[in-house]
C-alpha cells in the first residue's frame, strides 16, 4: 500500500500568519528585547527549569512521563539491522530513546488552545471543535503558535513579602493559600518592583522548595492567584504570567461554577500564554526581581502546550 501524499507523516498543518495577531504577547518585539538586554549587567544565568524524569511529580489528569531504551549499542550489535553500518570495524554505536509524556510535563507553557469553555467547548479566538479540532490536535493557537519570548521578567516573591521567609522552615505559602490584588501590590511595594507593560511575570508560592519530595510538596500545594489577581497583572501589562506551581491559579476554586476561573480568564479571554512549574527558589534566594527572561516554546503543531527551559539573565 503506497503512502498518502497528503497524509500527516507528508504534509504540515496550515498555519495562519494572523493567529496571534492583536493578541498582548504580540505586542513583543525589537524595543522589548533591546530593553530586557539592557537589563544584563552581570551575565549571570538562572536556569528556571524544574526538570523531568520517570517517576516525577505529576499533575491530575495529565499522563506520566516514560522513557524507554529505543536503540542500544548492545541491541544493535545482537540485532544486526542497519545494514548502512556496513562491517562497522570501529564498532560504531548509538543510544537513542522513545519519550511519551504530555507536553505539560514539568516547566511548560499553555498553549491559547489548552482550556476550553461553554456548551460547546469553545477556546481562544472563538475556536470550536466542529471547525478547528483535527485528529492531530488544535489547528488554531496550539504550541506552534506561540513565539519565542526576549523581554524584561519579573520575580514576585509573595511568601517573602509576607514575612514566611523568616519563619524557620516556613520557606512557602500554605497549600491552597489565595493570592489576593492586595499581596501582589505588598510584594510589589516591599521589593520596589514595578510591572510594565510588555512583561512576563512569575509569581513565587515557594512550592518548589520542596522539590521533589512529594510529602513536602503537598504542605505547599495549589497556592496561586486568584481571579482578581490574575486581572490586575494582566491589566498591568503582562503578556506571560507563570508561576513555580501545578496550577497558576489557587485551587480548589473559590467559584463553585468554575473550577479553573483563572485559566478561563488568562487563556480563552485574554490571550495570555501561562507558564507553570517555573523554578524560582535561585532568583528568590539572590532577591533578583526584575531581569531580562527567555523562553522558547517548541514548534510542535497540534500541541496545547510545550516543554520549555527558560532561563533569566542579570
């Protein structure tokens, strides 16, 4: 049976040169990165990635990561089928690997596509399933959509602005704790921070200070802005807002008709990509709040989200 010449393994999903348009992160560009660059006075790099591996910590509802042995030195060598290698008298080998995880596995970003609402499960730009849901996923603001990211990040250390930091052992907001306009306006305040607009803002629940340790980990649990919160940043100028958290948002949701208000708000409404299981204990420990980010989301059509290493630069 011969190949469909227009089959998925052949063909690239259209992508329309106007989906992001008119959308805040479009507002990123030349003067936004010329700004963040300036902020480099130091060089030095704090990586925000929390990291993956079998066995990780897992948000509900999301698949595991699994990593399997694909190809082997030893497996080659008994398996004799690539022919290509030849006698291979300098015992040329290679290892490779299958990976299978979600693309919302440790630090990511939410694609505009991630949440849907409404009877019929409608997200960002008013895409619905009847048109815009392919067997390969979303065919409109999925991960290939999303740009790279150069502009000035913020730190919002809401656990240090409350004073938890000076507390032995209390390094981290309590789990399910709700992050309110008037502690994101303390933080601001005690760290003489200001957002503008253009920024990626990460907010700090201290959840990662007990990375990995899954018992720790749920003492500090679900901490994260609630809706009033994520408006006001966004009303700021945000154009990212993540935090070190599962969820950006606090959960379990103070709206009983809406058990992700902030999702709702930031991804199907705003258009604001939101970056989760940001590391941020480094730039917490070293009171780096304002610092030139860089985050890469990967080109993957069809994808709601992606896996991304983003780093900041002081």
């Amino acid at each position: 049976m011969s190949a469909d010449p227009g089959s998925a393994s052949h063909s690239r999903p259209d992508i329309p040169g106007d989906r992001l348009r008119g959308i805040p992160l479009d507002r990123l560009g030349a003067p936004q990165a010329a700004a963040a660059a300036r902020l480099i006075t130091t060089g030095a790099v704090y990586d925000l990635d929390c990291g993956r591996w079998p066995g990780m910590p897992q948000a509900a509802g999301h698949p595991p990561l699994q990593l399997l042995n694909y190809r082997t030195p030893r497996g080659l060598r008994i398996q004799r089928d690539q022919q290509w290698l030849g006698e291979n008298s300098a015992e040329i080998g290679w290892q490779s690997e299958l990976m299978s995880s979600t693309s919302h596995t440790g630090t990511h970003i939410d694609a505009l596509s991630h949440i849907t609402s409404g009877p019929e499960q409608r997200w960002f730009g008013d895409s619905s399933p009847d048109e815009h849901l392919g067997d390969f996923g979303p065919r409109t603001y999925d991960a290939a959509s999303l740009p790279p990211i150069f502009t000035r990040g913020v730190l919002l250390d809401v656990p240090a602005a409350l004073g938890l930091d000076s507390t032995a052992g209390a390094t981290a907001l309590p789990a399910h704790h709700r992050i309110t306009p008037a502690e994101l306006q303390l933080t601001l305040e005690r760290q003489r921070t200001e957002i503008h607009p253009g920024d990626a803002v990460l907010v700090r629940t201290g959840y990662l200070s007990a990375w990995p340790d899954e018992q720790r980990l749920a003492e500090h649990v679900d901490a994260g802005i609630d809706l009033d919160a994520a408006r006001v940043l966004v009303d700021a100028g945000a154009v990212v807002v993540g935090s070190d958290a599962e969820s950006l948002e606090c959960l379990p949701s103070p709206d009983p008709a809406n058990p992700l208000p902030v999702h709702t708000e930031l991804l199907t409404r705003r258009g604001i990509p939101i970056l989760e299981l940001v590391y941020l204990e480094q730039l917490a420990r070293d009171a780096i709040y304002e610092f030139a980010f860089v985050c890469l989301p990967l080109k993957i059509h069809g994808a709601t989200g992606s896996m991304v290493r983003p780093i900041a630069v002081r």
